[in-house]
C-alpha cells in the first residue's frame, strides 16, 4: 500500500474501530463497504482505491445492488509478488 493509500485508509480502519461493532453486520454487499475499500486502496493505490470506494459507498443505498461485488482486477505489482 502505497504512503498516501495508508493515510485514505487511516478513517476506515477508525470507522471499523469504533463505529462497526455499534452499527452491526447488515451490509447489503459481499465483501463490505470496509474490507472492499481497505482492498481496492491496497491494489489500487489512493486515487483509483479511492475512486473505487466512493463509487461502491455510493451504490449502498435502499434502491442500490447486492450481492458479491469483488475489487476490480489489474493496478499496480504488489512488492511482495513475483515479477516475472
């Protein structure tokens, strides 16, 4: 994750902190709204992971979708993997 992607995900993980345990576990999506931006800003870097996350927070809404909806492949080569 990228300096800048950490610092986007530093309200998340407050969110998943403290306001999570008080909300409960009804997310309409698979995976959440959380674990869905923590991924997209890990694979995507801040601006894309960002993009990707205000969209997906804009869908969940009464009216919006359900169901699985993944982190969109491609992005950046993570460190850890092999470069080939």
């Amino acid at each position: 994750m990228t300096p800048l992607a950490h610092v986007v995900a530093l309200p998340v993980r407050a969110y998943r902190l403290v306001l999570s345990p008080w909300i409960g576990h009804a997310c309409r999506f698979q995976p959440t709204c959380s674990a869905y931006a923590l991924e997209a800003l890990d694979r995507h870097g801040a601006a894309r992971g960002g993009w990707l996350t205000a969209r997906r927070i804009a869908r969940c809404h009464p009216w919006g979708g359900q169901g699985y909806d993944p982190v969109p492949q491609g992005g950046r080569v993570k460190d850890d993997e092999d470069r080939t």
